[in-house]
C-alpha cells in the first residue's frame, strides 16, 4: 500500500507538472497570438485612416470640380447669346425664346407620356 500510494503521489505530480507546461504554452502562445492580433488590428486603423483621408480629399476635389462647371456653364450663357447675335442678328432674343418654348414643351410631353424611343435595331424592309 505504500508503494501504491507513493505511485499515485508520482503520478499526479507528473500530471500537475504536464498541466503546468501545458498552462505556460497555452500562455506563450496566446501572448504570440495577441501580438499579432494587435499587429493586424494597427494595420486595420491604418488603413482605415489612410481611407478616410483619400475620401476627404476626393469629396474636396469633386466639389472644386462641380463649382468649376457652374462657373463654366454661366461662361457658356454668355458664348451663346454671342453665338445667337451672330446667328440670327438683331431678332435673336425672339427666336432664342422660342426655341426655349419649344424644348420645355418638349420635356413636359416627355415626362407626361413617356414615349417609345426609335428602336435601335434596324428594321429590316
């Protein structure tokens, strides 16, 4: 009975010394895993904030764009009505607003009863 009690005494130090190594790898690896968990989540804020700026940059480049074209588009009102005068002399206003009637009544009967457009397909006579 000695001998058996020794045995068993051997035997669950031999356990608690395993589950001792077990719990420092088991900590060994999880501080590795952290790190690189840590390391990964850096680059993901990273990333994120090198976005975050690209965006902001492009939104401020899109509006310097959109204000250019309004700037150009009132340039364009001044080139046509230069291009009217030359065109149709002294009556250009006239037409200039008929030609304005004509394309408003146009759009409305668009919107209104949305026609068919021509086939592109060509028709085969």
């Amino acid at each position: 009975s000695g001998i058996n009690a020794e045995y068993g005494r051997n035997r669950r130090n031999k356990r608690s010394k395993s589950k001792l190594s077990n719990i420092s790898e088991y900590s060994e690896n999880s501080s590795t895993a952290d790190a690189e968990l840590a390391d990964e989540l850096a680059k993901f804020f990273k990333q994120t904030s090198e976005h975050r700026v690209k965006m902001k940059e492009e939104r401020q480049n899109l509006s310097r764009i959109q204000l250019e074209k309004v700037n150009f588009g009132m340039n364009d009102h001044i080139d046509r009505a230069g291009k009217l005068s030359k065109l149709y002399g002294a009556h250009y206003r006239e037409i200039a607003s008929l030609e304005a009637k004509l394309s408003l009544q146009y759009e409305t009967y668009c919107d209104e009863n949305q026609p068919i457009l021509w086939p592109v397909l060509p028709l085969k006579l």
